[in-house]
C-alpha cells in the first residue's frame, strides 16, 4: 500500500557538492506513483489519470512504457482542483457584473406602456 504523501523538504541543488543546478529536489529519493496508485490517492481511475497525462495535466517520468508520477506533481495538481464550488453568499437582484449605466439604459427599457 502507497504511504500518504509528506512534503518534501527542500534542498538547492547548487549548494549540493558536484551539482549543476537544475531542479530543486531529488527524483532519486523523491516517492513515486504508479497511474493506477495515484489515481486511487487522487479517488479517480487509471483510465482518468492516463487522460490527464496524455493532455498534459501532470508531468509523468516514463521509462519505455511505464509512467510513473513523483509525489510532489500530484500534490500540486490536486492543488490545482482545489475549488469552493456552490453560492457563498445569497444573490443580489439584479447582476453585480453589469454596470449601471447598462442597466439605465434606454435600450434596455420597454418601449411600451403595460396598461
């Protein structure tokens, strides 16, 4: 069974001995996922998972046919679909997004009396 993501703590590469820089962790020891694990972390399927890679949702390490994804790629795109959905607050009548001077527009009146 997979173990729960942890943050990884961070470390400059350039301040590591013999290093040229580059990316900011460590693939090597940084926890890795199968599609199917991290579909089953992120409550999806294998299937959605290889969609999302396939158009370019989360980054993957591939070796020949198997794409792996490193922990720390699928903590930021679940942060990425981190949302409120829903009404927070009642609505207003009318719209807050259409200006006044739209609302009193004389176009927007009825040409005609109701009697």
């Amino acid at each position: 069974m997979p173990r729960p993501l942890q943050p990884q703590p961070h470390v400059d590469p350039a301040s590591q001995p013999g290093s040229t820089g580059g990316m900011s962790f460590s693939l090597i020891e940084a926890r890795k996922y199968t599609l199917k694990e991290a579909g089953k972390l992120a409550g999806v399927s294998e299937a959605t998972m290889r969609n999302e890679v396939k158009f370019g949702e989360i980054p993957v390490i591939r070796i020949g046919t198997k794409a792996m994804i490193v922990d720390r790629d699928l903590e930021q795109y679940l942060q990425r679909h981190y949302l409120y959905e829903g009404i927070k607050e009642s609505p207003s009548v009318g719209c807050p997004s259409i200006p006044d001077w739209v609302e009193d527009s004389p176009l927007l009146k009825p040409k005609r009396n109701a009697s």
